[in-house]
C-alpha cells in the first residue's frame, strides 16, 4: 500500500491504482486519491482533498477544507475548522465534526453528521439519515425518503420531496420549512419536537395538521385540508375548494379562489379561543368564527357565502353576492355589502341571545334582516326578547328589504316618534309584544303589513 507524504509546503500529491495513505502536512494541499481504497489526511491548512473511485477514507485536519469523496462507499470526516463536503456517488458518511461545516450527500444512501457548529447538511438522492448536531443547523432531505434530527439549537429542517420523511426538530426552537411548489409526485412526512412552520403545498390535494407549532400555510392548488393547532397561524388556501380550520390563537384565514370551509376555531359552539381573521376571497365560501372577536370577510366575488362569527363580537363583511351573515351569541356588527343578503346578528338558537346589541347594514339589494330563531325544543323564538335589541342602519324598502319574524304579525307593533340612535331623523322601534327587539334607524315608513314576513 503506497503512503505519500506532503512538505511543510503546498503539496499537490496524486495517489495511484492502489490502496493509498496520503498525508497532506503543513500548508496548503491538494491530494487526490484516485483509484483505490485510500486513506487521506489533509492535516494543518486549507486542504482540497478528492477520494477518487473506490471506498475511501478522508480527514481534513485542521483548516477550512474543502473534501469530495467520488465514487465509491466514502467515510468523510472534516475535522476543524469550516469545511465543505461532498459525498459523491455511493452511500457515504459524512461528519462536519467541529465548526460551521456544509455536507452535501449527493447521490446514495448517505448519513450526514453536522457535529458541532451552525451546519447545513443536504441529503441528496437515496435514503439519508441526517443529524444536524449541536448548533443552530438547517437540514434538507431532499430526493426520497429520509431521517432528519435537528438535535440542539435553533433548526431548519427541510423534508425535501420524498415519502414517509421523519423530523424531528429536538431541543431548541425548530422550523419544520417545507415547499412543495413545484412537486408533482406523491409526498409525505411526519415530524416531533417542531415549535415553528413554514409550508408550502403542492398542486395536488395537500392533507396535513400542524397542532401545537405556529404555522405559515400556503395551499397553492388542489383542494387542501389544513388543521393548523393552537398559536396564532397564518394559512392560505390558494385555488381549489380547501377546508382551513385555525383552532386556538389569532388566526388569519384566506381561502382565495374556490368553493372554501374556514373554521376560525374547530369547535365553533363555544370552547375555540383567539380573535380570528377569515377572508373568503373568490368563490362560495363558508366561514365559521368560533370564539373570541373574529373578523369575516366573504369575499369580491358574486358566489353565495355562508358566515356565521359564533361566540365574541364579531365584525362580518358579506361583501359581494347574496350572502348569509349570522353574528352568533355577543354584540356583533354585520354588513351584507352588495347583493341579496340574509343577516341575522344573534344565535340561530334561543341560547346566549340576552344582552346583544347588534348592529346589521344590508347595503344595496334586497336584504332580509332575521328577528327569530330556533327553540331548542322545536319551533321558532323571537330575538332580542328581554335584554337587547338589533339596529338596523338602512333598511329600504324600495329596495325590496324586509324583515322576517315568527308568530303572528298582530304581536308586532311600531313606534316612530323617538331618536333611539342619536341621528338626526327620527327612527322605527320594533316591539314584540311591548319588547323592544330592534331599531331601524332613519326610517319612518315601515309598515308591518307590508314590510314583516312570517317564516
């Protein structure tokens, strides 16, 4: 087995057909392994070591080297220092050991060890296992299906785009950031240990659940389902008819273009918190708030929208089309915007209905303004019965507005002669028998007759 020996110098050492030793010494070296199963030691300086063909073991010493294993089964090993290392062909081990090193697997089934340092490790194509070490590391798997542990620090790790990836983020604040764009094969992963997420989905129908990470979620195309957790998420459904639910936390919601479900919070009786944002973008939406103060948005486009804002004050924007608005149990304010609407500011139920003082604008089209609702044991209620009352801020009746109630018209009278709402026209209080249940504010020609429906 031939040994090479380098000078104090910069050597440049070429090795030989056979199983070599080569040892670069001091300086600046350049040792290049071909054929065979080699070992080579870069030593003191900034080495450039190249394995050849063949299994070959590489050290790189002290210095910033920089280490290509070639062909061949290849155990690499950057020592000191900042080094860059490539694996080449073949199933390789790579180790950054000390310092902020980049290990690149290449092609094979390859294990990268970052060590010590802020390390960047690329898998490559194969089966790769990548520990990222101690260090605040970013880790990415690249082609097919890979193991991928952060270890200490504040990491990056990156799936790649293979199937049935594993993550797992370990100690520290860890960002799981995946962007499958571009990608149009089958994928998947599983992660632990993650706080932190960066997603972007594929054109495909893309199914993941984020619970206890804060998430950046972006649908792009397909009909995507996407359960982001309990911190405050950022999700975008892109095109296609996607189903986002936010859970807890001050969530922001789009669904873009398509037919959308958006849950504010899952459980949209009473137990989801977080002041929710839901923008339903273009299509027939439906957006649901759940609790603490949301803000719906139906979207530009002339498609139906469904938005109910569920439990806490709730700001709902119909916008364009006839829509259906339904504030849910606390004060809301409702805007149906353009189109026919149908706007209800309390509960569809007789629960949680007491002490609301709603405010609902229909805007242009024929809007119906709701004052009943559903009795738990069959049958319909009125709304606003005791404590509380809507305000109605246009109703127009040459526009077709009017409102729809329960029982019989004669238990509903009008009284015309107040200011309730402090405008400077007179306004129409509604009453159920002697209830104040709403007030139309600057209008005086409501006729019952005319203006009230029986639903």
């Amino acid at each position: 087995m031939p040994t090479y020996n380098g000078t104090n110098g910069n050597d440049s050492i070429l090795g030989s057909i056979f199983n070599d030793s080569i040892f670069g010494g001091d300086g600046r070296d350049t040792l290049y392994g071909l054929d065979g199963n080699d070992s080579i030691f870069g030593q003191k300086g900034n080495d450039y070591l190249d394995g050849g063909n063949g299994n070959d073991s590489l050290n790189g010493g002290e210095g910033h080297d920089t280490i290509y294993g070639g062909s061949g089964n290849d155990t690499i090993d950057g020592r000191k220092d900042n080094d860059l290392i490539y694996g080449g062909h073949g199933n390789d081990v790579l180790y950054g050991s000390e310092g902020n090193d980049s290990l690149y697997g290449q092609k094979g089934n390859d294990l990268l060890d970052g060590g010590s340092g802020n390390d960047l490790l690329n898998g490559g194509e194969g089966y790769d296992t990548l520990y990222g070490g101690s260090g605040n590391d970013y880790l990415d798997g690249r082609k097919d299906t890979d193991s991928i542990y952060g270890g200490d620090g504040n990491d990056t790790l990156n799936p790649g785009s293979g199937t049935n990836d594993y993550i797992d983020g370990g100690a520290g604040i860890d960002l799981l950031q995946a962007d499958y764009s571009n990608v149009n094969d089958p994928y998947s992963f599983s992660f632990d240990n993650i706080e932190l997420v960066s997603f972007k989905g594929s054109n495909q129908q893309d199914n993941f659940s984020f619970y206890n990470t804060t998430d950046t979620l972006y649908g792009n195309g397909g009909d995507d389902i996407f359960h982001a957790g309990l911190q405050n998420d950022y999700i975008d459904g892109g095109t296609g008819n996607d189903t986002l639910v936010g859970e807890d936390g001050n969530d922001t919601l789009y669904g873009r273009d398509g037919n959308d479900w958006m849950y504010g919070d899952f459980d949209t009786a009473a137990d989801g918190t977080g002041n929710d944002y839901l923008d339903g973008g273009n299509g027939s939406d439906s957006l649901i708030g759940g609790g603490g103060s949301d803000t719906l948005w139906g979207g530009d486009s002339n498609e139906f929208d469904f938005l109910v804002g569920g439990k806490g004050s709730d700001y709902l924007y119909g916008q364009a089309g006839g829509d259906y608005l339904q504030g849910g149990a606390d004060t809301d304010y409702v805007d149906g915007g353009t189109g026919n609407d149908v706007l209800r500011g309390d509960s569809a139920s007789l629960d949680n209905n007491l002490f609301q003082y709603d405010t609902l604008t229909g805007g242009t089209g024929a809007d119906t303004f709701y004052l009943f609702n559903f009795s738990p044991n069959g049958g319909y209620g009125v709304s606003y019965l005791g404590a509380g009352y809507a305000t109605i801020t246009d109703f127009k009746y040459w526009e077709g507005d009017k409102f729809e109630v329960t029982g019989s018209l004669s238990d509903y009278s009008l009284d015309k002669s107040f200011n309730y709402t402090g405008g400077s026209a007179l306004d129409t209080a509604i009453f159920y028998q002697n209830d104040l249940i709403a007030i139309a504010q600057d209008v005086t020609n409501i006729v019952v007759s005319l203006d009230f429906v029986i639903h």
